[in-house]
C-alpha cells in the first residue's frame, strides 16, 4: 500500500496536525477536515481510502457523519475508524451499530494508531 | 396537509421500512412491529411530501442527519409507546444498586423512598418501578414507596390510573412477576392492590410548568426516559436543570438507553453499573452551575473529555474557592469541552480577572475565537498567551499554522521555531495538558515538518 490516503479529522487544530504528523511520516497521504459537514464534503469529494473520524465535532457529530457515509451505496465500502475519549465509551455499541469499524480510545498511542490504519486497510484491500 | 403537494414515486418498500424501523429503535428505543407498519407508512409518505422529496431514500437521509426532522417523525409515529420493565438493566440497577446504596448513605430519619416517573405514559413505568422497589424488600427494611407518575397526554393518564393491561402487554414480564403483581379480570390483567396503593398519577407539563407543590422536590430518583427525545434541545436542558434541583443529593435520575446528558447537563456524576448508565446528583454541597470538572490532570492523562468515574467514588472536596483562579480556569475547560461556550468564557473572564497572567486561560480563550472563525481574535489571544508564558508550545503551533494559512510565511516560520525552543526548555510545561495524551516527540515531529513546509514555500533554508 504505497501511498493511500486518509482523511483525518478532528476538532482541535494541533490534534489534527499531530495527527497528519503521524501518518505522513508513515507514508501517507493526508487529507484533514476540523467539523462534521467538512469531513462530509471532503469524504464525498476527495476520495479517501480511510477515515480517522473524532466522535465529538461541531455541526455533525462523527456518529452522524459515518451514519450518512455506511448509508450510502458509493461511499460505504470506505473503513472508518471512530477516535473517542473515554467519556464517549458508552457510545460505543451506537458506533459499531452506525456502521464504524473500528474503535480507538483516545489518547491514542501512534503505533497502535498506525497498525489500526494498516490493518483496516488490508482488509478493505482482501 | 393542504397546499403544495409532491407525489412520492414509491410506496415504503419492505426493505426502506426495516431501514427506517431500525434506525428509530436505535434512536427513541421504540420498537415499531409489523402492526405499526400503516402508521409508520403514513407519517413518513406526511413528513416527506412536506420536504419536496420524491423518494423515501433521500428523506432518510434527511432523517438520519437532522434531529429535529427525526422528533417531528416520531411526534406523528407514536408519543405514548411504552411498556412494562422496558430496559430490564435499569430496573436491576434500581433494585440492586440504586437503593441499597441510598438506604445506607441517607438519615434513618427518613422513611419514605420517593421516586418520580416524569412521562410515564399508560404507567407501565411507574408499576414497573413499584414492583421492582418491592421485589427490592423496600417494605421489610421499615421503609415505604412512593412512586408518581405525572404525564401530559389526560388519555394515557385515564390508562394509567385504570391499571388495566391485554395480554400483549404482558409478554416481558417475568413468570412470577405476573403471578405476583397482576390478577386476571374479564377485561385484562389487573396490577394488584399492593402496587397500586404505591403509586399515584398525576397530570403534568414538564416543558410548561409551573409544577405542583407535590412534584417540588426530595425526589430519590427520577425517571425521565423517551420524553425528552421529542424535545428542542434547550427544552431539555431546561427540563434536566429542573430535575437536578428536584433530586435529593445522591438522588439518581433515568435516562432512556440511548439518551445521553452530554451537551444537556454536566452536573450530574456518571456511575455505570451492570452496563447501565446512571447519573447522580452529587451529595457535597457544589455550588450551582459548576461542571464536575476532570481531576488535576497529569499531561499524560489529560484526555480532551471530562472523565467518567467506572464506580460510584465520593466526591471529593468542594471543588474552590470561588476565588481560586485555577478554579474557574478548570470550570472554563470542562466548560468548552462540552461545548458550552458561553460558559466557558464567562469563567475564563473570572479567572483572568484575578489572575491576568493565567496563560493557559488565554489559550482556551483563543481556541474559542478559533472555533468561531475569528482568526484575527484567535491571534491576538495567542499572542497574549505567549506574551504571559513564552513557552506555551502550542500557542506557537497555532500561531504558525495561522499565518501560514494567511501566507505569512515568514511569521509562521518564527512561531514554529519558537515552539521547537519552547518545547526543548520546558517539556512538559503548563500547555502540555492540552496534549490530547500524544507524546511530545509526536509535537516536536509536527513542528518540524510544519517548520520544513513553511521554510520551503517561503523561501526560506
Ligand atoms: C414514549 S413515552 C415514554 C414512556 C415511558 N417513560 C417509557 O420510557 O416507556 C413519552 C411520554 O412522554 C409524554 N410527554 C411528552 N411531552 C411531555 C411533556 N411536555 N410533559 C410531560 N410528559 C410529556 C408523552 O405524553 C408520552 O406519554
């Protein structure tokens, strides 16, 4: 998987950098959205391989935004992984039911991050 | 409806009514069956004419983003949906946690165990409540239970109050529940007399108000589960603030399953028990409107949401002094994180008024402008940031990335360096508790490249 490409997104700006820090510096190609309507838009429009998808973010929440995405015939075959801070975990059954297929508890470390993505990858490869 | 009407391509297809039947089961707990299916039909064929839209497909696609089209659906679909031991865990909560645990915290001066079913529909919550305080031995540890049940639909109230039930509705309840609290009649089940004697029904309008002097207060614990669902969300903060203050200290308030209070209240403590959560009203005496605000977070804990206790845990000392600027700054976070920004800034206004020089007050400040799209506020925040505290790493960080964004590359350039510097003289400085729990390896890397994009773009090395 030379260079796929990953939207993240994330409400706070210096998580997201941090973020697109950890998977550039892996190889690949980022893409980053800071709400919900614009990881919608860029979901719809750039073409992601995956998503890295904060739960909590203004105008549409992540579960929304996934919901929206698995909906879809054109864009649900796209792994969205959920990044949730502990508070959120009760949420989690929501999410694996909204269609998200994968759950990481927030702080996340970077190599976990980054055998997550692989692994999602591969699996929407096989 | 009159006016102008769409005709809709499709009749609901059996596939878009499963799609539809369990989205709204996740969403409200309602379970729509086969018998619902017209009335499913004819809300959806209502509410989508009234958009315009041609398809149901894309009307779920309305349904599913917006909240306030999903209440109206479910305003038309069904208000007084409801059944006995709906969510059997939260009546085992009830029965084996809830109330040992206040009749063992409370004064054995007090001898009644007062619960309130705010929305109870045809009272099949507010009996269900009832037996299960009996099954609980309420009776044989000398106490006694009260339970009411207020609702604003009179004709589900008539229900209620006749405690008649088919068949149907019995289908959840246990074998030896039914043999004990119900008796056959030639119309239904009737809930037996020793129940009965425990509840009272009364009308009531939690969105209007004012309430009778019988709903005041000293409630033990409170359900308030489905009813809040078909409301405006300011609605319901207001009908939650209005629970909380009713709730005795240790009280405990219901939810719905799939009801959550964030965004609604942040006063209540999260206790989950057996896989249910529960929210309670904390016993020391904090003062009104302070959030719980997370532990003094070591950098290496401080995710960005407030923390969720896995048990019960005492609450700990009044949470300040109110005039204790670290206080209010840590009331200002828990605050933002929730997304309540109003108060948020109210607090950073406090803290900064006592102390000017609180950096880390002035960065959540500048977030704020950040998050509102005042990039020129946001700047001028972060500036005073790091005007009070030069090594405010991520100050810098988003100093660099907004001139960046405006092209000044040579500005962001300097605050990237400047945060490289701060980084190296203090590591794990006052800013490095809104780390979000990454390593500041991962921050010194982003800087880098940050400051690597910007030197090539700019012209710079
Ligand atoms: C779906 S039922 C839920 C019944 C029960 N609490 C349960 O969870 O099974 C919602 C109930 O809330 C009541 N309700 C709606 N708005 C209300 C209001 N403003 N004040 C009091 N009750 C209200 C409705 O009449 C209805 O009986």
């Amino acid at each position: 998987m030379a260079s796929a490409r990953i939207l993240a997104v994330d409400d706070s700006p210096t998580i997201l950098a941090m973020l697109e820090e950890i998977l550039v510096s892996a190889g690949y190609e980022v893409l980053t959205a800071e709400d919900g309507a614009e990881a919608l838009e860029s979901a719809r429009n750039g073409k992601p391989d995956l998503i890295l998808l904060d739960v909590m973010l203004p105008k549409l929440d992540g579960y929304r935004v996934c919901r929206l995405l698995k909906f879809d015939q054109k864009y649900k075959a796209i792994p969205i992984i959920m990044l949730t801070a502990k508070a959120e975990e009760q949420s989690m059954a929501t999410g694996l039911r909204t269609g998200a297929d994968q759950y990481l508890t927030k702080p996340v470390e970077p190599e976990r991050l980054l055998e997550a993505v692989a692994d999602e990858l591969a699996r929407a490869e096989g | 409806m009159s006016g102008h009407e769409t005709r809709l391509e499709h009749d609901l297809t059996a596939e878009q009514g499963e799609r539809f039947r369990e989205y709204i089961h996740e969403h409200s707990g309602i379970h729509l069956d086969e018998g619902h299916t017209d009335s499913l039909r004819i809300s959806l064929m209502t509410r989508a004419t009234r958009f315009g839209h041609e398809s149901l497909d894309r009307y779920y696609e309305l349904l599913v983003a917006d909240e306030t089209e999903f209440r109206e659906l479910m305003n038309l679909i069904t208000i007084n949906e409801t059944s006995f031991f709906r969510f059997p865990a939260q009546f085992e909560a009830l029965r084996t946690f809830v109330v040992p645990e206040i009749l063992d915290t409370r004064s054995p001066a007090v001898r009644s165990f007062r619960t309130w079913s705010a929305g109870c529909s045809t009272g099949e919550e507010p009996y269900s409540i009832a037996m299960t305080l009996l099954d609980a031995g309420i009776d044989s540890l000398g106490h006694h239970a009260e339970v009411l049940g207020t609702d604003v639909s009179t004709h589900a109230l008539e229900r209620a109050r006749a405690g008649v039930y088919p068949p149907r509705a019995l289908l959840n309840v246990p074998r030896d529940r039914v043999d004990r609290y119900f008796e056959p009649t030639a119309t239904g089940h009737r809930v037996t007399d020793p129940v009965r004697d425990v509840v009272d029904f009364r009308y009531q309008n939690l969105i209007k108000g004012p309430h009778p002097s019988a709903l005041m207060g000293n409630w033990d614990v409170i359900f308030c589960r489905n009813v809040t669902i078909y409301f405006r969300i300011e609605s319901t903060r207001r009908v939650v603030e209005s629970l909380f203050e009713r709730l005795n200290p240790g009280g405990y308030l219901f939810i719905g399953h799939s009801e959550t209070l964030t965004g609604i209240s942040n006063r209540f403590e999260t206790i989950e028990v057996g896989g249910v959560f529960l929210h309670r009203k904390p016993t020391s005496a904090v003062r009104a409107s302070v959030p719980q605000t997370p532990r003094p977070a070591r950098a290496a804990a401080a995710a960005e949401a407030p923390q969720v206790p896995v048990r019960a845990v005492e609450p700990e000392a009044p949470a300040s002094e109110p005039s204790d600027a670290a206080a209010h700054l840590r009331d200002a976070r828990a605050f933002a994180d929730n997304g309540d920004f109003d108060a948020a800034l109210e607090r950073l206004t406090e803290a900064l008024r006592i102390d000017p020089t609180l950096a880390a007050a002035r960065y959540i400040l500048g977030l704020i402008h950040l998050r509102a799209g005042r990039t020129d506020d946001a700047i001028a925040e972060f500036r005073r940031t790091v005007g009070a505290d030069d090594d405010f790493v991520l100050a810098h960080l988003n100093l660099g990335n907004l001139h960046r964004s405006r092209g000044e590359h040579a500005e962001a350039c300097r605050e990237y360096e400047a945060a490289l510097g701060a980084l190296e003289r203090s590591p794990d400085g006052a800013w490095s508790e809104f780390l979000g729990g990454f390593e500041p390896e991962v921050l010194i890397a982003t800087c880098r490249r940050s400051l690597d994009q910007c030197q090539r773009i700019g012209g710079r090395g």
